[in-house]
C-alpha cells in the first residue's frame, strides 16, 4: 500500500493538486473533489508507470502541517518595539 500526500491549490476557476513526494504528477477539476478524484488516479499511473519501468516508487517523505496566528497578526518590527 502506498499513502502519499497531495496539496490542492484553490486557481483561477479551477483547483490544481500535486504530490511533493512526486514530482511531475499533478492534475486538476473544477472542483477540489474533481481535482482529487484526478490527483488519485493520477498517482495511480504515475506509480503503475514506475513500476513497469523497474524504477524505484519513492517513499512518502512530506507531511503537512497548519500554523495559526492570532487575527491580528504581529508584524516584525512591532515585535520588536515591544521588546
């Protein structure tokens, strides 16, 4: 079983996916869901391909992660004013 993660980009009147962990494989849709079905399938042919090449799939190396800030963010130099 392979797990590998996908980022979709919300572009102009579409969504865009790719894989970090795959370069050269995207897709999109005209939905996040669309683009995902695609990404997945994508993935599929991309992996099959390597495969049937005897290439090495690579393994799945990215995560991801969110970072929250306060809604009134603090720029740098007010940082350091405060200090």
């Amino acid at each position: 079983m392979y797990r590998f993660l996908i980022v979709i980009e919300k572009a102009n009147g579409n969504f865009s996916a790719y894989s970090p962990d795959l370069p050269g494989c995207v897709a999109t849709g005209r939905t996040r869901e669309q683009a995902t079905r695609n990404m997945s399938e994508a993935i599929e042919l991309h992996v099959q391909g390597l495969m049937e090449d005897k290439l090495p799939v690579p393994k799945s190396r990215s995560s991801a992660e969110y970072v929250t800030l306060p809604a009134k963010a603090t720029t740098p130099q007010s940082a350091a004013a405060q200090r």
